[in-house]
C-alpha cells in the first residue's frame, strides 16, 4: 500500500500532468473558448466546455498504455514489480491512487475513456454570465 502511494506521487510531477496545469493558465489568461488549442512540448490540450457547461477546462485524452508505461517505469525505480497477473491487480489500484492524488493535489481529473484511453481534465475558468460585463 505504501509502495503504491509512493509511485503515485512520484507519477503525478510527471511533465504529462504538469503540463496540462499550464495548459489550463494558458487557457485562463487568453481567455479561450472550447475547441481552441493549447500546444505545450509535443502534447495538444484541448479546451472543453465543463461537465456542468458553465466553465472551460483544458483537456487531454492519451492512451491508457502511455500511463501504465510510466506507472512500470517509476514502480521498477522503486523496486516494485508490475509484471503478471497481480501486477495487473495493482496496476489498477495505482491508477485509483493517482487519480486520488491528482485531484486532491492538482486540481486535474482523470477518467477512463473513450474507448482504452484515459481523459485528463483540469478546470481554466468559470463563464462570467453577469449581462453587464
């Protein structure tokens, strides 16, 4: 259980989930609207309206894959084996952590989906919809 806090925490500074809190300053201080684009490195972040439709958020959909590879990667650095079937088991308690930690910590949300992919979503801004300004 340690273990797995510990690679969590260690995968949540990774640059993917750095990126998209950037992206999202991007986003909040030119104001942009859902479909724009932010490019940070080689990652696009797309801006999405939010789930209740009164905010943006920036938005990255990446392969499921692409996170279990980091997730073995920093577990081997810390001598933990993810390989077989219980390394299945606890591939799929590590990604619950860092989901845990990614929105206690960072404000950034991650979803299954769609499809074998992971959403990663982190608030910009609110719509401002007073009629005078």
């Amino acid at each position: 259980m340690k273990d797995r806090n510990a690679v969590a925490r260690k995968m949540s500074q990774e640059e993917i989930f750095q990126s998209i809190g950037y992206a999202a300053l991007k986003a909040r201080a030119r104001r942009l609207d859902p479909g724009d684009i932010v490019k940070i490195g080689n990652l696009e972040f797309v801006m999405a309206e939010d789930e209740e439709g009164e905010g943006v958020v920036a938005q990255l959909i990446i392969g499921r894959w692409e996170v279990e590879g980091l997730a073995m990667a920093r577990a081997k650095e810390m001598g933990m084996d993810l390989e077989g079937a219980a390394g299945k088991e606890m591939m799929n308690s590590l990604l619950t952590e860092l989901k845990e930690i990614l929105e206690r910590w960072q404000g950034i949300k991650l979803r299954a989906g769609p499809g074998e992919n992971l959403t990663l979503e982190k608030a910009a801004y609110k719509r401002d919809r007073r009629p005078w300004r």
